[in-house]
C-alpha cells in the first residue's frame, strides 16, 4: 500500500497509526515524518492533514490527564496499554502527560516507570504510598474528576457526590454544629470543606461549559 494511500486512510478514519505500522511495515515516527513531507507536496492531502490534526485536538480536549495519570499507575498499565483505553496513539498520550507538570503525578509516574522497567508489580508497601500520594493530590486540587473522559455524564456524578457531602454539612450546621466539629465526625480535615465547595464551583463551571458546547455544536 503507498504512503499517500495510508495517509487518506488515516485522516478520514478507516484506519489508525498503529494499523497504519502494521500493514507498512515501517516505525510510526518514520511514518508520520513520510506523510508529513507528502503533506507539504500535495495541496490536498495537506488539507485533509489540517481537517484531521484540528479534530484529533479538539478530541483530545475531554481526555481528563490527571485521572489517566493515576488510572495508569493504579492498574499498572503501560502508556500503550492506556492509550488504546483511551482511543488514542502512544505518541499522543505521552506528549499530553507531558503537558501535565505536577510534582505528586510526577512522582507517581517516575516511581511506575521505574516498576515498568524492571518489569516489577506493585508490593503492597508501595500501593499504600501510591494510595496517600493519590489522596494527597486530590486534597490538594479540589476541582479534581475522577473520570478518564470528561463528558458531562462524568462531572454530573461527581457533582452529585459533591452536592450530597455538602447539604450533609449544611444539615449539620443548623444543628448548630461548627464546622471543625463536622469535619472531625466526618473523618476529614476542615480544609475538606472549603475545597469541596470550590471544587463544586469548578464542576459548574464545567456543566456549563459543556452546555454552551453541546448548543454550539446543534
């Protein structure tokens, strides 16, 4: 099959990069620089490239990374492994981890390449650190979503966890409880509270944001 034959193939979605590989028997990084400059030789294949980048980016926009990160490292899987999960070459799931500078998912993805390498599984020691470090960066940024994906399904289940664990703490108020003493019951730190209303107030933002989409796009 030609290059140019693969690239339309793969910019109109019949076929992925790691198809592509197969069926050329050429490395993806090599392939992708072959189609690269057959792009800059034909004017409309180069459109079809520009079409198919500008989709593939926006698609990319709902992939939730700082889940992913700690999915990977959780399930133990291999960036390939989590890149087919996701739908989504290799090549992209490393530079959009890349794009993702925090020191506790750095930590937690060092520490799992370390793992990969010496073809390790996780001791039960090393799960429990993976387990605080996890928790300590969700205490840390409030607005965190669990899901891989964030389509609005996704952020309307975790708002309701968000909402229930608030109206449990507003109920306990005009009981004339303090705050400190709510968390204490609740087994949480006071910060707890402060940033689960802040990161309500991101999952509306997100909901919203969702919905002026959803109405862009009828």
């Amino acid at each position: 099959m030609e290059i140019k034959e693969v690239a339309n193939r793969i910019f109109t979605g019949d076929m992925t990069w790691e198809q592509a590989v197969k069926v050329t028997g050429i490395a993806e990084k090599t392939l992708r620089n072959r189609i690269i400059n057959l792009c800059k030789e034909d004017e409309e294949l180069r459109k079809r490239f520009y079409k198919y980048s500008t989709t593939r980016r926006n698609k990319h926009e709902d992939i939730n990374i700082p889940a992913v990160i700690i999915e990977m490292v959780k399930q133990e899987r291999s960036l390939a492994q989590m890149a087919d999960v996701l739908g989504i070459t290799k090549e992209s799931l490393r530079t959009l981890i890349k794009k993702e500078d925090n020191p506790i998912l750095n930590k937690l993805l060092n520490s799992h390449s370390d793992r990969r390498k010496r073809k390790e599984n996780m001791s039960l020691v090393q799960r429990q650190e993976v387990e605080s470090e996890i928790e300590k960066y969700i205490l840390e940024n409030p607005d965190y979503i669990a899901s891989i994906k964030l389509d609005s399904s996704s952020i309307k289940v975790e708002k309701q966890k968000v909402d229930s664990f608030l109206f449990e703490v507003e109920k306990r108020k005009s009981q004339g409880i303090s705050e400190k003493q709510i968390a204490e019951t609740m087994g949480v730190g006071p910060e707890y509270i402060r940033r689960a209303r802040k990161r309500n107030e991101k999952l509306e933002m997100l909901l919203k944001e969702q919905t002026n989409e959803n109405n862009i796009n009828l």
